[in-house]
C-alpha cells in the first residue's frame, strides 16, 4: 500500500522549513518523520530541504536530488552530528540482477539503479565536504523485530 499526504509535527519548532507543508511520500517516510519528531536528541531536521547537483548517467546533464532527511542530532558525549538520509524499499538499494532476457522492466531497474547510484555519489561527497554523513535507511530500519 502506498501513503502519501502532509505530515504535521508535534514539535514544529525543530522542523527546518516550512511545518505547515510537511509531506510524505510513503509510509516508510512517514515513520521517520514521526521518530524524528518524537526524539529528544533530535535538534533540527527537514524533508526535501535540500538540493545536491548530480550528473545523470542517463542523460548526461547535471540535475537536482532532495534528499529525503536532513538531521541534526545531540550524541550522548555532548557532540552534534549532522546526516542526511535516503529512505527506501531495500529491493532498491543494490543492483538489479543480470537477465537473460532484456525486458522493458529490467531497462528501467538498470535505469533507476544508476541514476541512484550518481545521486548517492553526489549525497555523499557533499557530506564529507561538510564532515556529514549520507546513510540511506530502508523498511529494514524502520519496521520493528519480531
């Protein structure tokens, strides 16, 4: 089932942007955001927020990624850490298989797969340019045990 709509925090004031204009694109977003809310060691933390240029495999041009979290969090020695997170289904976080057979469905997985791959790259110099760090977190993550 796929979830979409606004979400609206119980703690606006740590939300960077716009907290009236809060929006999920899946259920796994969704639970995220909630957590992020909640958490008391999180400072600050937006959604889409953000724009990383990346060159396209595909096309070849530069675009622009939103990352889907940007967070801002107290450690427990006292520190502050900043990370920007990538949320999704965890089929999407490795390459799809070799086929025998070229199908319009494998095209546009191998498609997906490198056009990710070119905007975690870029996520991913962008933060240690900035002593960040990019994690992309899937439903494993976020979906609890047992």
């Amino acid at each position: 089932m796929s979830y979409k709509g606004y979400f609206k925090p119980r703690n606006p004031g740590k939300y960077k942007g716009d907290p009236t204009n809060i929006i999920y694109r899946s259920g796994l977003e969704l639970r995220l955001m909630k957590f992020l809310d909640e958490q008391e060691n999180i400072i600050k933390w937006g959604s889409e927020e953000l724009a990383i240029p990346y060159k396209s495999p595909i096309d070849g041009r530069y675009h622009r990624y939103f990352p889907d979290f940007y967070v801002k969090k107290l450690i427990t020695d006292g520190s502050v850490r900043e990370q920007l997170i990538e949320v999704k289904p965890s089929m999407q976080c490795r390459p799809p298989k070799k086929q025998t057979r070229v199908t319009k469905k494998y095209i546009t997985e191998v498609k997906n797969w490198g056009i990710n791959s070119a905007k975690w790259k870029a996520a991913e110099e962008y933060c240690k340019d900035r002593r960040w760090t990019f994690v992309i977190i899937t439903e494993k993550d976020l979906m609890p045990h047992g």
